[in-house]
C-alpha cells in the first residue's frame, strides 16, 4: 500500500544507493585531518567521531529516505524529513561533500540525527517502532549517535552556523 504522499523513491533505489555510498566512502579516513582546521564543527568533535560519523551517512540517509516511503509516518514527520533530506543532498550546506569530499557529511548526518533523536523522544510509539525496523545499523551505532547529537557543544554550534544558513529557523 502507497502512503498519503506517495513513494518518494523506490525501496529497491535506495538499498542500492545505500550500497553506493557505503563503497564510495571506504578509505578516506586519511583526509580527516586536513579538514579539521578549515572547518569549526570538525575542530569540535575528536578524530574519530568524524570517522564515525562519515561512515554512518550511508545509514543514515537510508533511514531518511526509508521514513520517507513508509505509510505509517504522519505527514507532518515526512514535510520534515523532506527538509532534512534536502539538506542531506545539497551541495550547499556547512561542510560541501562536494568541495571536501565524504567528510562533508558529517554535518549532514548531525542534522538528521537531530531530527532522529527528536522522534525517538516524542510520543508518537509506531514512529519509533518504524525507525528501529528500517534502521540498518547497530543498536549501539543509533545511541552513539544520539549521544553524539545531545552533545550541548556541538549541538549549539551546528544550530547557530543553520540559523547562518537559514535565518527563519
């Protein structure tokens, strides 16, 4: 059954992007440190939190997309998820996969997370039930990563350089 706003993209297409991504980034962990002086956020998290975090976009957006397509999600949730995958994949964004390559997501898996633990703490129960059906990585991977968003540090940095990049918010 199709969901009230229809399937953003087909399960299939994302499970192979899923697996795009995943190959793409394997390696790249040598780059890291170049970045961390060009870019605030990155000086704020240790070396291997980026690591962590640009290993688990792949997951990640696989979430994001798999919420999007699934017809128990309210209608409220997916505007929302529609902005956070928007961010995701934009070009504009704190750190610009495309100027820095994988490290870019970091930021991007930040936000999503953000949106994640937000759903993982409200009330609605079948919402959190679906995250941990379509969630493909570790019960253990999820927390650090909630753990990493309630960072009150990072987490006031990356809300101040948004409200930069989008003054409404």
């Amino acid at each position: 059954m199709e969901s009230m706003m229809g399937t953003f993209m087909s399960q299939e297409k994302v499970d192979r992007f899923y697996d795009k991504v995943s190959r793409k980034i394997e390696g790249w962990d040598e780059s890291v440190g170049r970045y961390r002086e060009k870019y605030d956020l990155l000086a704020r998290l240790p070396v291997s939190q980026i690591i962590h975090l640009v290993k688990m976009a792949p997951t990640v957006l696989h979430l994001l997309i798999s919420l999007l397509n699934h017809e128990d999600i309210s209608p409220r949730t997916k505007r929302i998820l529609g902005g956070v995958i928007a961010y995701f994949v934009s070009p504009i964004d704190l750190i610009p996969e495309g100027i820095v390559g994988p490290i870019g997501y970091v930021d991007d898996v930040l936000v999503a997370m953000v949106f994640i633990d937000r759903l993982l703490n409200g009330d609605n129960a079948r919402e959190q039930e679906i995250i941990a059906e379509l969630w493909r990585g570790t019960t253990d991977e999820l927390a650090a990563l909630r753990a990493l968003v309630q960072m009150g540090d990072v987490l006031r940095y990356l809300e101040k350089s948004l409200r930069k990049i989008f003054p409404g918010m």
